[in-house]
C-alpha cells in the first residue's frame, strides 16, 4: 500500500512540515495553530460588520457564530462545517481552499468571516464587492478574544464577554487541578501511516502550536522542543531518543480509514521499549473537536488532562 493511499490527505500533513500550516478536519484541512506572540489577541481595528447575512468560511468559526447565538444569521458555510447539526443545513459555499465565489454572491452576504490565512480569498472577494472580517484563532488566546471579537462586531458584546468569561474559568479550573503536579513527558501525533504494525514518518506537533498549549495547561510538557517546523516527522530513533511517558494519537478519519484504536494502539508494539507503550499510555482521539480551534476546545483541554493525569479524582 502506497503512503499516500494509507494516509487520506496525507499531503496535508506534508504542507504542515513544509511550514505551510494545514489543519486536520474530517480529511480535510483547516489551517492550523501558527507560533504567535502570547499576547496576540483581537485583530487590529476595523469597521464593524453587518452581521445580518454572515457566510463562513472554517468549521472553527462556524462553531463560535453558532455558540454565540449568531446560528440564524448565518447563510453560509463550508462543506466540512458540521457542527452543530444545524450549520450543515446551511447553504455550502465549497470548501476551505476552494470556495465558490459564485454561491458566495448568490447569497447575498453582508460579511464572510475568514481566517488572517484566507488573504488570497479576502483580496478576490473584496474585488466583488463583499465585506470581509477576519478572525484569528491559532491559539487559547486568540480563541477567546474572537468571541469577544465577534460578540462586539455584531451587537452582542455582553454574550461574546460571558462566554469567553466561561470558558477562562474552565481553563482556570484545570490549570489549578494540575499545578504542582510532576508533568509527564507527552507526543502528540498528527498524522502517520496506520495499522501496519510499523512506525515511521510520524507527523508530530511540536512547539508553538495549538496541541503544544493545551498539553502544557492540562499539566503536562511536550517531548519535542524542536523550535524550526512546527509539526516535523520523527523516525523511530527520534522517539527512542524522546521516549515519551505518554502518546497521544489524532485520528478524526480513524472509521473512515477502516481502523480501530486497538489496531492504531497495536503499531506501537514494535517500539516496546518506550516509556508509553510499557505503561499502556497510549491514547486515541477521533472526536472532531480534537482538531478545530473552536469554542470547544475546552473539550480537548479536558481529555488531555484526564489523560495526564489520572490520580486526579475528575468529577
């Protein structure tokens, strides 16, 4: 079996090492979490939108426009917005990268809401006419201030203020859970080919990136310090050299590849001399909000934690 046809959209995944910056979603990508100064929030100043008639265009903030209670404004969205279960309804636009401009003007909006990694598509829809509004999302920081972005740009400020009030006190919840607590050596892997039982080119994430931050708030440190590519490959002798106490597979396509966590899990018997894999510390996530940088990522926060962290007694 070929690379490419054991991993769907693989290529994505080499765009990442590249320093392009592509994002798993459901096979296909969303642009990921960038290095960006901590205290990068709120995008600059910008006239406010019309938010009477939004198009989206990424899962993530799709999920924010419908958490802050914006669902019914929103006309349209990409083909990989599916959640919640009422964006899928919404008229498709097309996807991430290849979006329709011609739907796009059919529907009238008044805004589209894009990612800062959208420019190209900023500039063209601009050319027609339509107003734009970006929204960074690359980190917990930037997530938050988008609500607050947003809730202000569209006339509920009070609504985009609670809930990122919220979701700070969930964060602060775990971070005082696992304070002062020792932090396992954690790998995170993004993307690899699976179920052969045989290890090799897998993609990790590696600082500065969205997984790097939840897994230092959930209480627990990244084995890859590398600080040039953000999401490298490693070959056997560089886990071997790391020796993780903890690996953390993300695998959102894992039934669309015919695969089972045991049979992911499995591969890694043949590395049987990693901390992990003798303290069957080995987990898999497939849940879809363990790869877009939405509102929901508190879920992915929580689950890392457990994860971590299991002398924990979790409500």
């Amino acid at each position: 079996m070929s690379l490419r046809g054991a991993i769907p959209g693989v290529l994505v995944v080499l765009a990442v090492a590249a320093g392009l910056g592509w994002w798993w979603y459901d096979g296909a990508p969303q642009l990921p979490p960038r290095h960006v100064d901590p205290g990068e929030g709120a995008p600059p100043e910008a006239p406010a939108p019309d938010c009477t008639r939004i198009v989206s265009m990424a899962p993530s903030i799709t999920e924010t426009l419908f958490a802050l209670g914006l669902g019914d404004a929103v006309v349209g969205v990409t083909r990989y917005c599916l959640h919640p279960p009422e964006a899928a309804r919404r008229a498709i636009i097309g996807g991430f990268y290849d979006p329709n401009y011609e739907a796009i003007v059919g529907l009238s909006p008044t805004v589209v809401m894009l990612l800062p990694e959208h420019s190209d598509h900023a500039g063209r829809l601009a050319e027609l006419g339509i107003p734009v509004h970006a929204v960074p999302q690359a980190t917990v920081t930037q997530i938050l201030a988008s609500l607050e972005d947003i809730g202000r740009s569209c006339g509920i400020p009070e609504r985009g203020g609670e809930l990122a009030a919220a979701l700070r006190g969930r964060l602060a919840a775990v971070e005082s859970r696992t304070t002062g607590r020792p932090r396992p050596g954690v790998l995170i892997s993004v993307g690899r080919e699976m179920g052969g039982g045989v290890l090799r080119d897998i993609f990790v994430a590696g600082r500065g990136t969205f997984y790097d931050e939840l897994v230092g708030l959930a209480g627990g440190s990244n084995v890859y310090d590398g600080l040039t590519i953000q999401y490298p490959t490693l070959s056997t002798e560089g886990l071997l050299r790391l020796n993780p106490q903890v690996i953390i597979e993300i695998v959102p396509e894992l039934q669309q590849r015919g695969l089972t966590a045991e049979v992911v899990i499995r591969d890694w018997d043949s590395l049987a001399s990693l901390n992990a894999v003798r303290g069957h510390r080995i987990h898999v996530l497939t849940e879809d909000w363990a790869v877009i940088p939405g509102p929901r990522f508190v879920l992915l926060l929580d689950r890392l934690a457990r994860i971590l962290h299991p002398e924990i007694e979790w409500e």
